[in-house]
C-alpha cells in the first residue's frame, strides 16, 4: 500500500488546547484511492484533499480550512 502525500499541522494559542488537524492530501496525487475522495466529501469545507494551482512565481498553492475544537484530542 502507498501513501499519499501528505501534511500533518498541530495548533495551539489563543485560548485553544494543543490539537491537531487531519493530515492535508493533495488531489491528483495517485496514491489516493477512489474511496478516499467520496470520504473526505462529508467533512464539506473542511475536505482535507485540496487541489493545488501553480503561482506566478511558480510555488504549488491551496487553501485548506480548519477547526479548532475547545478541548484537545491529545492526553
């Protein structure tokens, strides 16, 4: 089984506990399998595939929304 490339991201401040975020993919990498993008299809504005577009200074940008959650799924 292959991976997907992939970020992992980990919060805190402003009042918010130590979380963390579910990893970001990037769509069209080919290590996503079929199931994965009807899945990330239920988090709505938060799907964690995101498609990158190439500035004009030639970097791989996305935007990816997150939530942060008052209590931290860390023990």
């Amino acid at each position: 089984m292959r991976i997907p490339a992939h970020v992992h991201f980990s919060l805190w401040g402003a009042g918010y506990p130590l979380g963390w975020v579910e990893e970001l993919r990037f769509e069209g990498d080919r290590y996503i399998t079929p199931a994965m993008p009807t899945q990330d299809a239920e988090a709505g504005e938060f799907r964690t595939i995101q498609r990158l577009t190439q500035g004009e200074d030639g970097a791989l940008y996305c935007a990816y929304r997150i939530r942060l959650r008052s209590t931290s799924k860390f023990k």
